[in-house]
C-alpha cells in the first residue's frame, strides 16, 4: 500500500528521552510504564491489560499531566501496539509522553 | 450551364462546412487552457513519499506537523531520510547521516534543539526500530518527534 495514497496524515507527538537513569523527565513522573507487548503494561509492579488499565492508576497521573513509556528493546511491541499506548495515555489527559527505550529505576 | 451553377453552389457548402466546425472548437480549445491554467495555478504539487508502508491507525485528529526532517521505516525494515535511503547497518553511520541531513537539508535556521522530526513507520514493526533512529537524532539533540499516523476509520 503506497504511503502517499494517505492524503490525510494526522499525528502522535512525544519526546525522546535518554536512557540513563539521570533522566529528569523520566525520573520525575511516578507515571512510568513499561510495555510488555501483547497490551500488556506493568506499571508499580502490576501488570494490566491496556484496556483495563484501571481508572485509579490514571488519575494519579492526570495531575502530573506526563507519562514515560519505556519499550525494552526484548520485547515484541509494534508500533501500532505503541501508537495504542499514546492514544490511550493522551485520551485521559497525558500530554506529555516521554519515550525511552531502556530505563533503570534510580538507587 | 444549369449542371455548372449547381457544382458552385456544392463546392461552396463544402468549403463552408470545415470553417463552421473550427469556429465552433475555439471556445472549447479556451475553456480547456483556461481549465489547465486554473488547475496549475490552485492545485498543490505534493512531495510524494518513495516508498511503501501500512501507517498506524490513530484516534488522534491533530494534522501532520510540517518538519524539514522526515524519516520513513518500510515494512521491510528499509529506512529513508528526506526521501533519501539510508544504506548502513552501524548506529554510528546512521547518527553520521542524519548530522548530514540536519546541516545540509536547508536546516541551517533551525537549531537542532528546535527541529521537530517526523516518523512514519510501518504499523506492524517492532517499535525497537525506532532505537537506532531515536539514538541517533538524541546524540544531536534532537528530542521532539511526531509519529505520522492515519484516523482509524481509513
């Protein structure tokens, strides 16, 4: 299917964010998900399928108005699977997403 | 001397008839230049994209940012910058590439921590692809992106 039949692009936007753990954006928010893959996404050492991420877990995040999502290079996520993600965190008021792809939790 | 008069007459519509069919294919010659000349004028001349994907459905309504950057992932892993392709396989090369691109792409009035990228990627990759891409542009501080998407009802 030839990309340029699609007259009517529309976008998600984010930003890269380094891997180190020194990360300010990363580090910040307690709004740090990890994608599993197969809608799987742990978050606080639960795990949940997208859609039952349960309503609490996004409300503690709306105040912040930022989420990190964090893609392990091992996993089997596609980018339609992400673009799920970023769909799914900007309809319930996560503006700001911050993409990485590797993250260790500071000490 | 009757036969004559009758053969002017029958030469004279003949010579007639070709004149009248002219005359009445001026104003359609007009209509289509004047239509050709319109199209030129209003009509919008779009890069084409050289390559194939299958983009990302998206509920998002937001259009698509116009970046001086545009990198494309095909299905089958290729990848393109500025509807360049990129032959390479080290991370090193492809950060060089894109140092490349940033400075000669008429990027010049951009300051690489202003310059938004655009993505489009083939839907069903692994979104490990992006790695590479994400690095590279990161090293050069470059950190706003935009993952080129179509609506869901496409």
């Amino acid at each position: 299917m030839l990309s340029s039949t699609f007259s009517q692009w529309h976008q998600l936007s984010f930003s890269n964010t380094t891997q180190t753990n020194n990360t300010t954006a990363v580090t910040k928010t307690p709004n740090r998900f990890l994608l599993l893959g197969l809608n799987k996404i742990k978050h606080q050492d639960r795990t949940y399928n997208l859609d039952q991420l349960e309503f609490e877990v996004l409300t503690q995040s709306l105040s912040q108005q930022q989420a990190a999502i964090i893609v392990t290079p091992n996993t089997k996520v596609t980018i339609q699977e992400l673009v799920n993600t970023l769909d799914y965190f900007k309809a319930h008021g996560l503006n700001q997403i911050h993409l990485t792809s590797s993250y260790t939790e500071p000490q | 001397m009757w036969i004559n008069h009758k053969t002017e007459i029958l030469i004279a519509q003949q010579s007639k008839t070709p004149s009248t069919s002219e005359t009445h294919l001026i104003p359609l010659i007009n209509i289509v230049f004047l239509m050709l000349i319109f199209f030129m004028v209003a009509g919008h001349i779009a890069e084409q994209d050289t390559t194939e994907l299958i983009p990302p459905q998206s509920t998002s309504k937001q259009g698509l940012t116009e970046t001086a950057l545009t990198i494309i992932i095909t299905a089958d892993g290729n990848l393109w910058i500025n509807n360049q392709q990129f032959f390479g396989e080290s991370p090193k090369r492809l950060e060089e590439q894109l140092q490349t691109h940033i400075k000669t792409s008429h990027l010049n009035s951009h300051t690489s921590n202003s310059l938004e990228v655009v993505l489009k990627v083939d839907s069903q990759l692994s979104a490990k692809v992006l790695d590479p891409v994400l690095q590279g542009l990161r090293t050069l501080n470059v950190n706003k992106f935009h993952l080129a998407t179509i609506d869901t009802n496409t």
